[in-house]
C-alpha cells in the first residue's frame, strides 16, 4: 500500500510539468528578467504620475504576481536567502501603499529601493549559474522545502494509526493525501487557464488552507497528547475498542492530511514549471532533482514510520505531539504571510527576527502575533488534554469496578467461612 502511494504520488506530481506555461523564454538571463520586472514597475510609475492610481496599483501587482512571484522568489529564497526575498516583497507592499497614499516621493523612493534589489538578485543569481547543477540543486530545494511540511505531518498521523493499531484506516489518510494531489493538478491548470484565479486570489487560496490547516493541526496535536500518559491509553483502548477511529471520527485525520498535501501542491507544480522552463537543454536535471527529493521525502516518512515502532507509548505520543504543534505554528506564519502577498492582511515591519522560511517565522507583527495566538491556544489546550487525560486514567472503568467488587465479595466470603468453620 505505502509503496502504490509512493508511485501515485510521484506520477502525479511528474504530470503537473505538463499544466503550464513557460514563465519565460529559454536562455534568459535573470538580468533580463529583472528589466521586465522593473519595466512594469516603470509603467505603474507613469500611470500613478498620469494620476490613474489604481492602474499604477494593477502595474505594480503584475510584476510581483507575474514575474517576481513566479520566478524570482523561490529561486532567491533557494540561492540567497529567504530574507532577501521578504525584503523584496515588503518593498512591492511600500510602493503599493505609497500610492494609495499619493504620495509621490515616497512612492519613488520605495521604486528605487526595490528595482536596486532586484538588480542585485539578479547579478548574484546570474553569478550563481553554473548550468545544470544548479538547475538540479534549485529544483531538488524546492520539491524538499514545499514537501517537507506536508511528509511531516502525513508521517505523524500514519505513524498514530499504526501505533493505535487501527492500519485498516492507513487507506483514508491516503486518499485523503492523493485526492490532494489531484485538486493541486486541477489548481495548477485552473491558474494557468483562467487569469482571476492567478495572482492575490491564489495567494489568498494558500493562505486560507494553511490557516484551515492550523485548526486542524492544533485539533489532531491536543487529541494525541491526551493519550500521551499510558494510562489515559489504556483507558481509551478499553472504552473505545475497535470502534473508537470508525465512522466519521477518522475524518479529522484524513482532512489534515488533504489540506498538509494540497496546502502547497499548486505551488510547487508552478515553481518546476518555471525552473523546467528555465533550465531549456538541462530540463532532464529538473527530473533528477525531483527524484532525489522525492526519494529524500520518502527516507523521511519511512524514517518516521520505524522509529513510531520503537518508541515507547509515551514519548511517541509526546514527539507526535510537538511535531504537530511545531507545523501549526508554521502554517500560521505562513498562512498569514500569504494573506499579507493578497493585500488581505496588512504588514507592520519589524527588524527582527529573520526571515526562517521552514519554521514559518517573518518580521512581520501580524505574522508573529498569529503564531503567538497558536502557541497559546496549543498550551491552554495541552494543559487541558493533561488534566483530562490523569482524571480518566485514575478513573476505573465499569469492568474494572466490577472486578473489584467481586474480588471483594469472593475475599470477604472466604473471611466467612474461615471464621465459621470448626476450630
């Protein structure tokens, strides 16, 4: 079963080349891509100067959301770093609202600013060409870093079934996963084929499904560590039996392990497609780096399925727990961090902390305060699920009580007698 999941999922993901369209011609140079971004930005200037702001708004929007976005940010988050590419982003957001402001100097100044970034991008990037290795490098950092997230959690909720001993449900958690597989396939064309789901409105899909996701996550998490004591699980196993993952209450899991999977599918369909593009003779080292990655992937699910066997009860319940806990606070970073790139959330700038792109975590006060929120809902949560977890592990249970009592009656029968019979 695990191994027909491996293969669909790599057949699904190799056909996602096949959905769009090239970002940009071969043998383009990112120096060239850099002009044609700050070319748009130039006619957004002109535009917003002509006093049209809302066309110099839409001008500055199709050079983040068809340029920037599509092909300079995963490869500057990949080659540079991933506070280069927030910088990037938060000066699009300046210019953006110096506009709306009306405030010409600012609006130039921030132009300025951010066209110098991207000269810069580009020139180390065009330096850090050394042809088909770093095509293979790009393609193999982006399949681990989109897909990392998502094996994590699919590992952790596998890993639970199997421990629980409840494998007959394994196959819901993996439709769950290849259903997610398929509706990124279908987004990914529906982005290329129609222009009002491309743009903010696909930043505001990811964002939305991250922050599902978090509820989720924090769901599954505060569940498992409720079981973290050994006897809490006991208990549970003796009141629940075989019934207690049938029915509906499995659809918890399987619905985050879609939303794990489909939360970054569509874009890293887009993002291959754009180093595929890209690469132009070396494409083949797209599909070496995405075998390598998958294969990494793969290590790492496998890895989490063997140790779940060899933990002990507790410590499995209390690493799967923080797993958990650890992905939903990076999925509400990030989840925020997307509504921000739609414009549906505003960005208040910090200088600190940096950028760390894996853990979710951006020097933005509406990012950070939606992970602090998460962190202290998992903790009043965990703390709850504890308690509850100690009060029903020293509770007895019906069978246990009877027991009891007859041990009792059959002891104080015995007592009888002994004292009754003839001395």
């Amino acid at each position: 079963m695990t191994r027909k999941f491996a293969l669909a999922a790599i057949l699904a993901v190799a056909a996602l080349f096949c959905l769009a369209e090239p970002a940009w011609a071969d043998g383009s140079t990112w120096a060239d891509e850099g002009n044609e971004v700050k070319l748009v930005l130039e006619e957004g200037w002109q535009a917003f100067q002509g006093g049209d702001i809302a066309v110099g708004r839409a001008k500055v929007d199709e050079a983040y959301y068809s340029h920037y976005d599509l092909s300079f940010e995963a490869t500057v988050k990949t080659f540079i770093s991933g506070q280069a590419a927030t910088d990037a982003e938060y000066e699009f957001k300046s210019v953006k609202k110096a506009m709306s402001a009306g405030d010409d100097g600012a609006v130039r100044a921030h132009l300025d600013k951010l066209e110098a970034l991207i000269d810069q991008q580009s020139q180390i990037l065009d330096g850090t060409r050394q042809g088909a290795g770093s095509i293979l490098v790009e393609a193999l950092v982006i399949i681990l870093r989109e897909g990392f997230e998502a094996i994590l959690v699919l590992g952790a909720i596998i890993a639970y079934l199997v421990k629980a001993g409840r494998q007959d449900k394994l196959w819901n958690v993996y439709a769950g996963a290849l259903l997610a597989l398929a509706a990124s396939v279908a987004l990914a064309f529906a982005i290329n084929a129609v222009t009002a789901l491309s743009g903010a409105n696909q930043e505001v899909l990811e964002g939305a499904t991250a922050l599902i996701a978090v509820v989720m996550l924090v769901w599954v998490s505060n569940w498992i560590l409720g079981k973290s004591d050994a006897g809490a699980w006991a208990h549970y196993i003796k009141a629940k039996t075989a019934a207690s993952l049938s029915g509906g209450s499995v659809l918890p899991l399987v619905f985050a392990a879609f939303l794990a999977v489909f939360r970054e599918g569509a874009e890293t369909i887009l993002l291959l497609q754009a180093v595929k593009t890209r690469a132009g003779a070396d494409s083949h080292m797209v599909w070496i780096g995405l075998g390598i990655g998958a294969l990494a992937l793969a290590a790492v699910y496998l890895a989490i399925r063997r140790l779940s066997i060899k933990l002990p009860l507790r410590p499995f319940f209390l690493a799967t727990s923080v797993i958990l806990a650890i992905l939903a606070v990076s999925f509400a970073g990030s989840g925020v961090s997307e509504l921000q790139e739609a414009d549906v959330i505003s960005n208040t700038r910090l200088p600190w902390p940096p950028t760390v792109d894996l853990l979710g975590i951006y020097p933005s006060a509406q990012t950070l305060a939606a992970q602090g929120l998460t962190l202290a809902a998992m903790a009043l949560l965990s703390l709850f699920a504890l308690r509850r977890a100690r009060r029903r592990a020293s509770r007895p249970t019906a069978s246990t009580a009877a027991e009891a009592a007859q041990s009792s009656s059959a002891a104080e029968a015995s007592n009888s007698l002994t004292t009754s019979g003839p001395s």
